[in-house]
C-alpha cells in the first residue's frame, strides 16, 4: 500500500505539471489502493490490458501469480482430488484469485529425494 501511495504521490506532481498520462497513472493507483486497503491482492483488481501492463511495471508483490500447494496425506494419494474436502476448498480458494493448486504429498516427495539416483 506504501508502494502505490508513493506512486500516486508521484503521479499526482506529475499531473499538476502538466502530463496528462499521469492522470491514468493517478486513478489506476486510487483503485489499486483501495482494493489493497479492503484485503485483497493486487492480482484480483479488474483491470484492462493497458491498465494491467501499468500495474505490472510497479513490481507489487500481490501482482505476481500464485501457485497454491495443496499436502495430501499419503493414505489420501490415488484419490480423486474432488473426493478431498480441503483439496476442494483450496481450489475454489485459488480460482477466486485466478490462481493454480499443485496437489502433492510432501512425505512422498521426501522419501523419493532422499533415495539414490538410479532408484529415484
């Protein structure tokens, strides 16, 4: 929120002297700050392209994509992901932001990368 408040700031001296894309500038960081200030991530504000390729120059965290993980217990491997409650609400939870889920199980994967190469 600091960011885009700086940026606004920025953006506002640049309006008053005269650059008139600030003004773009201005209210694309009054609706990113105000979406910030009600708890939620960059990455969900609407936004056309150009506003996007904007946004994507201020390098704001909540901007950049998100992989959820999803760690399965080993007896709940081979299921269905749809037949596992908490898989099921982490992804209507990524899909809300437009993000993906990886379903792994963390156990698993650490007993293979601790086998040798050849049995790996």
């Amino acid at each position: 929120m600091e960011s885009v408040q700086r940026r606004k700031d920025k953006a506002v001296k640049g309006f008053r002297g005269g650059d008139k894309k600030m003004g773009a500038e201005v209210e694309m960081c009054e609706r990113i700050y105000n979406h910030l200030e009600s708890g939620k991530p960059a990455r969900t504000c609407s936004m056309n392209d150009e506003e996007r390729a904007m946004v994507d120059g201020w390098f704001l965290l909540t901007t950049k994509p998100v992989i959820y993980a999803d760690n399965i217990k080993e007896d709940d491997m081979g299921k269905a992901e749809d037949a596992l409650p908490h898989v099921v609400k982490v992804k209507e939870w990524a899909a809300t932001e437009g993000s993906e889920t990886l379903v792994i199980c963390a156990k698993t994967e650490e007993e293979l990368s601790m086998l040798e190469p050849e049995e790996q």
